[in-house]
C-alpha cells in the first residue's frame, strides 16, 4: 500500500493544467504539440520520463510480465476496406492479469474491499502532481502502459469525469508521439477496476482510425464514422486554444450515456484532420471517438478477444495462440459491429438533438 507522505513528495510535476507553473528540471513538459510526425516516434520530455520511469519499474520485476520495448510484441496486420486493424499476441496479460471485478451496473459504487489504487505499492506511481496519479499499469497493453488516476484519495467509481477527461487531452497533446494512445472503459463494457482511471500506452502500428472517413452529425462538432465496423462518434481537436470548448462538446455525449445508463468506450489518439487528406508525414489534429456498445454483465471473458477500448479502435489483443493465427479481418469487424451497431443507432438521434 502506498505511503501517503511518499507520493506527494516525489515528481512534483504539473503536467496537466493550461495555465500550471512547473518546478524542477523538467520544464520543456509544458510545451504543446501540434504536427506530429507519424513516420518516426518522436519523444518528447514528457515522453522521455514516463517511458524512463516505466522501464525502471519494468526491471525491478514490479510488473506481472515484461515488454521489452516499443514494436517487439508480436501483431498481424488485418486490412478493412484500406484501413488497418492490428491483432496482437497477449497471452501473458490474458493469462496472469488480476482477475476483473465483477460488475452487474454502470453506476456501481465504489468498494473499498476490493481492489483499487489506494492499495498499490509506492514503485508503481511514476508521477503525481496535486490530485492526479500515474501509475503503471502491471498488466501492460504495450510499452509504456499506464493509468492516469485522477483525484485517487476520493476514491471515485469507473465514471469519466470532466477533470479525467481533461488530464487525459492535456497528456496526449504534450507527447510529441504519434505512437500514445489514450482510452477509458466503463463499468460494463470492460473496465476491470472500479476506481476511476483512464489507460495510457505507446503503439508504433498505424491503426485505421487514424485516417477513416467520417461525416457530421451535428455541423463541425460531433461526427461519426463513414465506414468502420465499430459504429460510433468522433471529435477532433486541431488547436490548445479550443480544448475547453472540446472538452464541453464531448462531456455533453458522455455525461448522457452516463445519464442513461449506457455502456461506452473512448479511445484518443492523433490523426488526420476530419476535412483533410490523410498527411504523408504528420498527424495535425487529436482525435477522439466514443462507442456506446452492448453491456457486458458479470465476469466474462470471450475466447479471442474482448472488444473493450483498444479493439473498437482496431488494436485486438489476442489471448491464445490458435486464435491470433486464425483470426480473420471479417470475424473481427463482425465482432465489433455487433457490439456497436444497435447501441449506436438506438442514440443517434437523440445525441443529434443533445448538439442542435
């Protein structure tokens, strides 16, 4: 369990407010990056010291398995329509992760008994800064995985929440890699803690929703995808300037599935502007989708791959062996078209009028 008076003395960092003033020698973390080259993974210092950070908790055998570096986990790349979907090998997580939670509501409270990170042990935090934690996370996705957990001590339920939504833009937009990602499960569609936290991991595969085609919803600030199996909205950031309006777009679809109760994923990532022609060489906007999706009740495991927030943005973490080998690009669009589909149309119209 962690010492209190250990984490909130250790990487006093400010790396998630607009207008915070930051301490010690890692002052270049405030800058904001908006071209990002998509053909190298370029690091920034933020970058730098979480990665650095994460290999040194990696090699004290704190995690439950090891990932030895970027684009060393074994992938297939499956093409959907031009557009790629990456199956990865992840038998070790599937195998020796600790066993999810079981859930039977989106709205279930937070219980202490179980598991949940006020009980980590102190090494697994590599930042902290006022109310928000990095942590590592011990069943990586892939390199650098980790957990952004805002406000830990209140010890909030699996609910996004406007700060969480924040801290989670403000990370990505200060890596200057194309290769972060950034997503979030609710309670019933795959959240396997129920303490609020939200994933951070580094993937060097192009994922097709990097560049699919979208079309509006509702004018220039919600859209949703032209054809990609997992049915769901989209938003895109393309300036620091606007983030405060972004992140009151996207809070009023979230806080309405939320409101009814709707299992959801969101997935963040850099990409291709809406309006444009996918860049050659770089990604100038952050793109940010969510999938209201089916609800998945209890502790349930499919065989292949549970399609939670990486897999709906076409990262399939693969459990066994047989199934990464066998799998085809037609049985994993299948699967997340079934997941999404009838959520996605039942409140569509009903977003549309939240936005008009």
């Amino acid at each position: 369990m962690y010492n209190r008076c250990c984490i909130f003395s250790r990487n006093p960092l400010c790396i998630w407010a607009e207008d915070c003033s930051f301490r010690g020698t890692l002052g270049a973390m405030t800058e904001v990056f908006w071209s990002v080259p998509n053909k190298t993974c370029c690091f920034s210092e933020l970058d730098q010291h979480l990665t650095k950070t994460w290999e040194t908790v990696r090699d004290k055998n704190i995690m439950r398995y090891r990932i030895e570096g970027l684009g060393t986990q074994k992938t297939r790349t499956l093409m959907y329509k031009g557009l790629s979907i990456i199956a990865q090998l992840a038998t070790e997580r599937a195998s020796t992760r600790r066993a999810p939670q079981e859930v039977t509501d989106i709205d279930q409270p937070f219980d202490n008994k179980s598991f949940n990170f006020t009980k980590i042990d102190s090494q697994e935090i590599l930042l902290e800064k006022d109310n928000i934690h990095v942590i590592v996370n011990t069943s990586p996705v892939d390199y650098g995985s980790c957990l952004i957990i805002p406000n830990l001590e209140l010890c909030l339920p699996q609910k996004i929440t406007e700060f969480g939504l924040q801290a989670s833009l403000n990370t990505l937009i200060r890596s200057n890699s194309w290769c972060m990602r950034v997503g979030f499960n609710s309670l019933t569609a795959y959240a396997s803690v129920n303490h609020q936290h939200y994933h951070i991991y580094y993937l060097n595969q192009h994922l097709g929703v990097e560049m699919a085609a979208v079309k509006p919803l509702f004018g220039d600030t919600i859209y949703e995808f032209l054809d990609w199996p997992a049915k769901g909205f989209a938003f895109q950031l393309k300036e620091f300037d606007s983030l405060s309006l972004f992140i009151s777009n996207v809070w009023k679809l979230v806080e309405y599935l939320q409101q009814n109760r709707i299992a959801h994923n969101m997935f963040i990532t850099r990409g291709c502007p809406f309006e444009e022609e996918p860049q050659a060489d770089t990604y100038t906007a952050v793109r940010l989708f969510i999938w209201a999706r089916e609800p998945s009740f209890g502790i349930k495991e499919r065989n292949g791959f549970n399609p939670a927030l990486c897999e709906l943005a076409g990262h399939i973490l693969v459990k066994d062996e047989t199934s990464f080998e066998r799998i085809t690009v037609e049985e994993a669009a299948e699967i997340l078209s079934n997941v999404t589909t009838t959520p996605f149309e039942s409140v569509k119209n009903a977003v549309n009028l939240i936005y008009s």
